[in-house]
C-alpha cells in the first residue's frame, strides 16, 4: 500500500511512502528540459519542465513512482487495484498509457487547474511498457504549491477527476468512498472530548490523548486514510526549512509500515520502502528509506536542466548513526 500527501507548510511540500514487499531498482531521477519524452500513441514532448523524482530509469526511460516538475506540481501513482480498468485506444482522445501519465502531465502543467485541463480528451490506455512491465493498476494524487489536490481514477465507469480537499490519497476503495468514511471519525480531536456518552456522570481522563482514541491504526488503506488526514490537518506550520521538512516526514511516519506488519504472501511482508518529500518551490526532493532514517536530499536546481540527459542519484541505504562518543 501507500500514501501520498502534500503538506502546506511553508514553500509546500509533495511526496509519499512506498509500500511493498519488493525492490524494483528505483532511484532519484532528474529528468532536464530537452530529453524528449516519446509517447506511444501522441507526439514526441521534446521540450518540457525539468521533473525531479523516483523512477526505474528503463531503455533510458524515466518510469516515475512520482515526481515534482519545476513549477511545483506533483503527483504520484498510488496502487488503485481491482477498481482501476484502462481502455483500449480510440480514435479522437487523447491516448496515454499510465506508465506516460507523470510525464504527459507534469512535462506541461504549471497548475492543477490546468493538469484539470489537460484531462478533458484524456483516455487512459491498456498499453504495456514491454512483456517485462506490464501496466500496474494505479490512481493517482496530483497536487500544485497552492495546497490544490485531485484524484483521477479511471474504472469500468470512464475517468474521473476528483477534487480533494484534505490533499491525502492511499488505495482502495474509490476516492469517494474514502472521503465519505471520514465522516466516521469526525469527533476525533487533539483535545480532550467532551463527555456526551454519560450527561452527568463524569468520566475519568485517565490518559492523554483520548480525543484520537478512536482513530483507527491498521495497515490497510482505510485506516491510513484516516489516520494521516488526521495527522495532516493537525501538523505545525514550522519557520525554517529544516523544521518544515522534519515535520513533514513525521506526518508520513504516521502510517510507514514496519516489516512484519502486513503479511501480502506466507512469509512476505510489505514494508516503507522509501519516504519521499519535494520542495515544491525549491525542486529539492529530500528522502528517507527503510534502511536509512537519515534525510537526504538532491535539489533539482543543482543540476543542468537545459540538457537532453537524465541523471540519476542511487538511494542511499546505510544506516547513518552518529556515534557520539
Ligand atoms: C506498486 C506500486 C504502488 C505501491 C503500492 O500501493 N503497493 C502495494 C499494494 O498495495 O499492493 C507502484 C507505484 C508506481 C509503480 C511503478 C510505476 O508506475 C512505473 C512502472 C510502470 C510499469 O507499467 C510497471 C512497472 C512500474 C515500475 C510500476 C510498478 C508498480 C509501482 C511501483
């Protein structure tokens, strides 16, 4: 499963956790201006924005996870399967196959509302990157430095473009339904309840944080929905970058998954694989993995965007322990 989130705080922050029981090879990808994006059924984007993100970089392609482009939008693809149905290309519309959505819309979108736009011809298509990957049953959260989010899911019923106002994605079941079981746990609070349970009869608090004693904790991606819209809402503003990004990476830590939680096969067991998170005004993309707590980060501006080559940054997966003495 997985979670993606972006976070208001100061320049705004996009990214996500990575859950899943396998490694594909990804890594931290900058793709500059003039590497010309091939699609298969639409033209050749040979000039676009600068996308810095995490991607399996295949024949010389960029296949993102999820990514930010240099005016401050994100989005990432999100595992939607069972719902999530592509179609066979017609005639008219505008055919993109899910491996080409990231790059189709963050190439040439400054906005979510015009990433909105962009979508009005969409038809997302049922082609394979190759026999090797074939296509992976996403959703996908796209989100722009205004704190603006939407959802597209594209099912048996035709694509759908989703407003989301708490700026949280995770899996099944259809956004909607995920939106409307929030209404469950409305009362959940960082403050102290009010008794409405015995009018009268005092309770006794006899512990902190009994206001979010009823949110759900689980790995499956209801709870997580509601856990981290909760987490999300609630997070400080901080005054540096430094505290932004910390604060941001707690929120996400809020539903990582630790190995052994969530048994997928006997014996297999899906874990955080990386946390990411960009800054969506600076390109700098800072994460973490499973292995390595410590941030780190790559800033996009560092590298030469007016190029036609990709550059890739493998993930750093040691440990960093500061001994102290
Ligand atoms: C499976 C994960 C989503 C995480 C998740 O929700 N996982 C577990 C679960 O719930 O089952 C998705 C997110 C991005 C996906 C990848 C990207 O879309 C890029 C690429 C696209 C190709 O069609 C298939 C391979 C490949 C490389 C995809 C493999 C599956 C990935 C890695």
């Amino acid at each position: 499963m997985c979670t993606s989130i972006v976070y208001s705080a100061g320049d705004g922050y996009f990214g996500r956790n990575l859950d899943l029981e396998v490694s594909f090879g990804q890594e931290v990808v900058i793709t500059p201006r003039d590497y010309a994006f091939n699609f298969r059924k639409l033209p050749t984007m040979e000039h676009h924005y600068a996308i810095i993100g995490v991607a399996l970089v295949k024949d010389n392609y960029p296949l993102y996870f999820d990514g930010v482009n240099e005016e401050g939008v994100g989005m990432a693809g999100l595992n939607f399967d069972g719902p999530a149905h592509f179609f066979s290309v017609e005639d008219g519309k505008d055919n993109v196959s899910p491996f080409e959505f990231i790059p189709y819309v963050l190439g040439q979108c400054k906005s979510v509302e015009e990433a909105k736009q962009l979508m009005t011809n969409l038809n997302l298509v049922n082609i394979n990157f190759s026999d090797q990957l074939k296509l992976s049953p996403l959703h996908w959260l796209i989100a722009d430095r205004s704190g603006k989010s939407i959802v597209v899911e594209s099912t048996v019923t035709g694509l759908h473009v989703y407003d989301n106002p708490v700026g949280v994605l995770t899996n099944n079941p259809e956004f909607p339904q995920q939106l409307t079981n929030l209404a469950n746990y409305q009362s959940v609070s960082p403050a102290e309840p009010a008794n409405t349970l015995t009018p009268g009869i005092a309770l006794n608090n006899y512990s902190r944080g009994i206001g979010s004693h009823l949110l759900p904790g689980g790995m499956d991606s209801e709870s997580r929905f509601v856990k981290e819209t909760f987490t999300k809402m609630h997070a400080p503003a901080g005054k540096s970058e430094r505290e932004n990004v910390t604060n941001y990476f707690h929120t996400l830590n809020a539903v990582d998954q630790q190995k052994g939680l969530d048994e997928v096969a006997p014996n297999t067991f899906e874990y955080t694989i990386y946390s990411d998170g960009v800054n969506l005004a600076t390109g700098t993309l800072y994460y973490t993995t499973y292995e390595n707590n410590q941030i780190n980060a790559v800033a996009m501006r560092n590298a030469n965007l007016n190029s036609s080559d990709l550059v890739s940054y493998p993930m750093l997966n040691n440990q960093a322990i500061n001994y102290q003495n």
